[in-house]
C-alpha cells in the first residue's frame, strides 16, 4: 500500500470508505470533517492506495499535548494486510517526530475486532472519563 497525502480529489472515495467501514455517525457529516481536518496545521489526513485504489485512510492530529487518531479506515476487501497496522506505526513515527508524547484516541466500546487490534499494538484503556459536548451541529 502507498501512503500519501490527502487531497480534494479524494473526497468521494473516502466518504465511500468510510460508509463501507461503518465509520460515520449522522451527527457527523463527513464532508464537514474533512473539511475541518484542512485547516489542521500540527497533524495529516492520509490515503491508502493500492494500485491507484483508495483502500485505506488515518486522520493524525496534535494538540501540544497529545497526538490523536481518527477514521483509521481499511477497506474490508484488504483487512489482514497489514495496511492498519502500516498506518499506525507510520502514525506513531509522525507524531514522535513532530514532539508529541503521547497518544489518546477513542474506540466505540461494542467494537471488539478494533478493540483487538489496538490491544495487539500495544494499546491500553486509559483509566479517564471520556466527555463530550458539542458546539457546532452539523445537521
């Protein structure tokens, strides 16, 4: 799989996958998000592509504080590749180079095949109340 940098010819594909993998919420729209994620100055937006294929995608961000992962995304016709655990130790080394000690993200509770995979890479709950409010509604 090659990795490169999100652009906007990319939008309807990673949509597309993130539908495929269940990823979207209809409180979140998912144009706003990549939308939002461009103005990011500290993070990435990555794709995955397997012969000019969009197959995979990670959102990195970075806050000074800890560094962040979101709609990590394998296609299901390519899971058991490896292309997840690529992104995420390509991640890891992104958010180590750019000074962030840590990582934090958050994982639906019910998901217990994604709950397996970050536990096989080493991740842990963390022992914190996760708290949510939002600001702006996308609807």
């Amino acid at each position: 799989m090659d990795i490169s940098e999100f652009e906007s010819k990319d939008t309807v594909a990673i949509i597309r996958l993130w539908q495929v993998c269940d990823l979207i919420r209809p409180w979140n729209d998912p144009q706003k998000d990549i939308d939002r994620k461009m103005t990011d100055r500290n993070g990435a937006f990555w794709v995955g592509r397997v012969d000019d294929k969009v197959v995979a995608s990670i959102m990195i961000g970075y806050d000074g504080h800890r560094g962040t992962i979101n709609y990590l995304a394998i296609d299901p016709a390519f899971k058991g590749q490896g292309f997840g655990r690529q992104l995420m130790k390509e991640a890891e080394a992104f958010l180590i180079s750019i000074g962030c000690p840590k990582v934090s993200f958050c994982v639906r509770r019910d998901n217990e095949p994604v709950v397996q995979f970050y536990d096989a890479l080493g991740y842990k709950p963390d022992d914190v109340f996760f708290f949510g409010k939002r600001l702006i509604p996308d609807d």
